[in-house]
C-alpha cells in the first residue's frame, strides 16, 4: 500500500548518525517542498495493537504550537483498519490513546480505531514529563485481558519534547515492552532532544522501533510514515526498515550504518548536511546512479554541506565513514 498524501510533507530533512561511543548528525534541505517519492509498504491487513502516546506537558505550548502531534496521531489512527473496514482476511485493528505529563491518562481505552478521533481533541500542554508513565500505561491497555496475543502485532508510537524525568525508569519500561514483543518509537519534538540519553535510543532499537527528530513543524506526518515504513509491528515488517531518510526527520544510526537512503524527485536539489556528534572527522559520499555526484569532509566536531541534484527520479545513497573510527564505532 503507497502511503497517503496526507502522510507526506516537508523540505527540510535532517539525519543525525551515532556510534556506540561516536555519533554525528546529517541535514539536507531541499530547494521545494520533497514529498518522499518511491516509497511503499506491503498491504494493511490490520490485526495489531497499538498505542499512540502524546506528550501534554507545559512545555508543548512552545514545542508544538499549532498540536500538530495531535494531527499525526489522527493521521496514524486513520491508516489503521476500523471494525467497519474489516473484511474477510483483513482484520480490525485496536488502538488506545494516552497523554501524559507529570502523570499518565488513558483517553482513548483499547478500541476500535473508527470512535478515537475525537479523543485527540482533550490533549493539552500544561505539567511536567514522566513518559514512562505514558509507556507504562500504554503497556497496561494493549495487554488487557481479551485483546489477543501481543508478540508481534503491537506497538508504541511516543511523541515528545524532551527527556523523562527518570531516565532509568522510562528504559525499564521500553524494555518490558520489548519483552512482550511490542516496537517502541519515538518522535521527538524539539531539536534539542536530538542527542537524547543514549540507553533511550538503544533501548528504543532492540525493540525493533525507530526514532527522530521532527525538525520542521509539518514533518510530524512524516514521522508517522517513517514508523510504517520500518513497520509498525514485527509481522508487518520483521526485518525493519530505519535507513530511508525521509523529509524533516533527524535520525540516529551507528556510524556502521555505512549508508542511508534518500528517494529523490525529478529535478529535485537538495543540501544535505553532515555533522559529527562524537565520531571525530567524517567523510560523506552522495551516489546517484551508481556514480559519485559530491563528496565532502567535517572537522570533528564541525558541520559541512553537500549538495546533489537529481535530474531524474531515484535513490540517493549517502555514504558515511569515520576517518578515524573507534573500535566500538
């Protein structure tokens, strides 16, 4: 199934990279808005369990203004299955929806995703940051009695924009997920959550989920399509796919990642830029065709730029190296 227009945005996309120890950020900036060609998953044929989390702590009056967490959780809940759109082996899905701030509410109990729009509607930004609760309570309803097998067909779609409260506590949690077989990603809302505590991060990719960085206000829609595309869940996507980059998104990778993937447009122009967090100097390669079409170095610690032009439609290839990599890279 293509995604929706409704799922694709923006023109500003950002990539951040991070080693075990070493890390370093990418960002291209597109001369027109990129609406994410060639991308596609497998058909929806529903039967998962999946709990939207939204941050409605103070600090969202400046993070996100205009609610647009809300939107892309409406947007995610309407690429879900209703009980009214199954059919035959295309089964209904079930979706909860819970804020939190300095505690957790369920706004939306585990149901049909065709009655949770509306619920969106009573998340506000006042209070503090516990999303551990928000993950706790999440794991609480999708395996609530009568709900069918977890493993495999569920998930946790975590908006915020910043760190927990107890950082500790909000790992536990992911990993109990993980353990009952449910992916846990993460969108972050404020550019300074892009270096968040890296057990978060690592905690987040053993379950199988993604995170990034929403770098432009309507990039949120685009973390939703990121998600998908890595797969919601393990049976929609065992393998995972978290090395496309997609518009207005900073991602973090390990610096053996070696390559990350951007669909480009025809004529589309585009600056990407590579940043090392603390994976010492770096070297970027752009492939378009099977041909280099730039190159480019950073300092340590230092940015630079790189632009491409696609004359054509088709695949970017970013290629990423340390010049000096750690033996934990």
């Amino acid at each position: 199934m293509r995604f929706s227009n409704a799922l694709q945005s923006v023109a500003l996309f950002s990539i951040v990279l991070v080693a075990n120890v070493s890390a370093f950020a990418l960002e291209p900036r597109a001369s027109q808005a990129a609406t994410c060609a060639g991308l596609s998953v497998k058909s929806n044929d529903g039967n998962r369990k999946v709990a939207l989390v939204l941050d409605s702590s103070g600090s969202m009056t400046t993070s996100d203004p205009y609610n647009l967490r809300r939107a892309a959780g409406r947007a995610l809940n309407g690429w879900l299955v209703t009980n009214a759109q199954a059919s035959g082996s295309r089964k209904a899905d079930l979706v909860t929806v819970i804020d939190f701030d300095d505690r957790a509410r369920v706004v939306y109990p585990l149901g049909d995703p065709g009655g949770a729009n509306s619920s969106f509607d009573s998340i506000d930004s006042s209070g503090g940051t516990y999303i551990a609760g928000g993950v706790m309570s999440a794991i609480s309803q999708l395996t609530k009695s009568g709900s069918g097998d977890t493993k495999g067909r569920t998930s946790i779609i975590v908006f915020t924009d910043g760190e927990d409260s107890s950082v500790s506590t909000l790992v536990t949690q992911i990993k109990a997920a993980t353990s009952l077989g449910i992916r846990v990603s993460f969108g972050f809302l404020d550019l300074s959550s892009a270096t968040q505590s890296k057990s978060v991060l690592e905690a987040i990719k053993a379950s199988g989920g993604v995170y990034a960085t929403i770098t432009t206000g309507d990039a949120s829609n685009n973390f939703i399509n990121f998600a998908i595309l890595n797969g919601l869940t393990q049976n929609d996507n065992p393998s995972g796919n978290a090395n496309t980059l997609l518009a207005g998104l900073s991602v973090t990778y390990p610096i053996s990642q070696g390559s990350v993937f951007y669909n480009a447009q025809s004529g589309e122009h585009i600056r990407f830029t590579v940043k090392s967090i603390d994976a010492g100097p770096l070297s970027l390669e752009a492939v378009v065709g099977g041909k280099t079409a730039n190159t480019t170095t950073t300092s340590t610690y230092g940015s630079s730029y790189l632009n491409v032009s696609t004359p054509n439609a088709g695949q970017i290839e970013l290629k990423v190296s340390a010049k000096s990599p750690s033996s934990s890279s």
